[in-house]
C-alpha cells in the first residue's frame, strides 16, 4: 500500500519567519502535487513537481521533488498571515486494484500569526 | 467560470436518514472524483467517474453508499441509511480531459446524528 506521511501535523509560527514541511513516502511516485485548503473550502492546487531532484517556486513557495521521487518538501520564506491553510501532498500513484490515483497524505496545519 | 458546483453545503440529519449530496463539475471536465475528509483518515477517494462511467468504487466504504452520474453536467452521492460515523466533509472534483489537476468545489459538511 503507498502511503504518504506528512510532517509536522500542526505548525503555528510568527508572521516573518520561516518554515519546511515534509511530505514522505517509501514508495516512488511519478508526480507529486501540493495543495492548500482553507477553512471551509475545497483544496486548490499549488504546484506538480515530476522530475526528480525538480525545485519549483511560486512567490515566497520553493517546492522540491526529492531524486528519488519518494519525497518532497515546501519551504515558505518570510510566512504571511495569508499562508495560513492546509497543506496536503498527493501523489500519482496506484490502489490495490492497479488502477491510477491520487494517494493523499494527511497534511500539514499551518497558522501564521500576526 | 464557475468552479465546482456543491450542494448542500451543510446538511444535519438524523440516523437512519437518507441523504442525497450532489455536485455539478466544471463544464467540459470528463473526470468527476467524490472523497470523503475527516480529521482522522485525511483525504479518502471514494469513487471516481470518467465519461460518466464509474471506473474505480473501491473506496465506497460499504452497500449504504452509492454514487451516480446520469450525465456529463451532474452526479450524486447518497446514503441510506446514514450513521454517525458518516459524519464528515464530502468533496466533489473534477478534472479536464488529458489534465491533471483536480479542481475540488466548496465540499458538503455532513452531520448525522
């Protein structure tokens, strides 16, 4: 079973500073995705990263694919209040069926205080 | 546009309810996804439509839930009868044809008493 392990579970930090989290797995995934959820809505995809040892950057966001493709990771820089949400990872992978899907992690919590 | 079309958005019932979730995917997606949050399991798949068709319900947790998708513009989730542990959030998504990226509505929150 492909399983995605998410960490911290809950991040409370200051306006200004910075953070990690981490999305693990033992298990090779040929994309990984992250998303960010908000309180009371559906998640909303941020980036995809498919190549290995891949560094994309949306504004303060850096998200890297690890080389071997189990891992990733988003660093925020310089986090703002607006960062607040859910950050989940998912990963394109396969059920016990071989039938394609997304496996989710259980995501990171993160509250910026101002 | 419109994105991801959900109603209701909460939805309190009793146990042993019948409870019907419906959700209107962006036009011109071919792929519609139903999950279920909660705090405990994440994110869970239940069921997924491609062209209408469901090509993967290993998620339906058992016979209680059902999925439906009459047409391209509409599809519905039902339990009957409800119980507690039902008690979540329900996700519909939809995903164009050839992409990859799921674009979640504003979720059902569901409590069965």
């Amino acid at each position: 079973t492909q399983l995605l392990e998410q960490s911290p579970q809950f991040l409370s930090i200051q306006e200004g500073e910075n953070l990690t989290v981490y999305c693990n797995s033992s298990s090779v995934f040929s994309s990984l995705q992250w998303y960010r959820q908000e309180p009371g809505e559906g998640p909303v995809l941020l980036v995809t990263v498919v190549t290995g040892g891949e560094v994309k950057k949306l504004k303060r966001l850096t998200f890297q694919f690890g080389d071997a493709r189990k891992d990733s990771s988003l660093h925020i820089t310089a986090a703002q209040p607006g960062d607040t949400g859910l950050y989940l990872c998912a990963g394109d992978g396969f059920n016990a069926g071989n039938n394609r899907k997304l496996i989710w992690g259980l995501g990171t919590s993160l509250a910026v205080n101002p | 546009d419109a994105g991801v079309i959900q109603s209701p958005r909460h939805e309190v019932t009793e146990m042993g309810q019948e409870v019907t979730l419906r959700c209107k995917p962006i036009s011109g997606h071919n792929s519609l996804f139903w999950y279920r949050q909660t705090m405990m399991r994440g994110l869970e798949l239940l069921i997924y439509f491609n062209n209408n068709v469901p090509i993967d319900d290993s998620g339906m947790p058992e016979d209680r839930f059902s999925a439906k998708m009459p047409n391209a513009s509409f599809s519905t989730l039902k339990i009957q009868p409800s119980e507690p542990r039902d008690s979540a959030v329900y996700f519909c998504a939809s995903v164009g044809t050839g992409q990859e990226t799921q674009y979640f509505g504003p979720g059902t929150r569901l409590l069965v008493l």
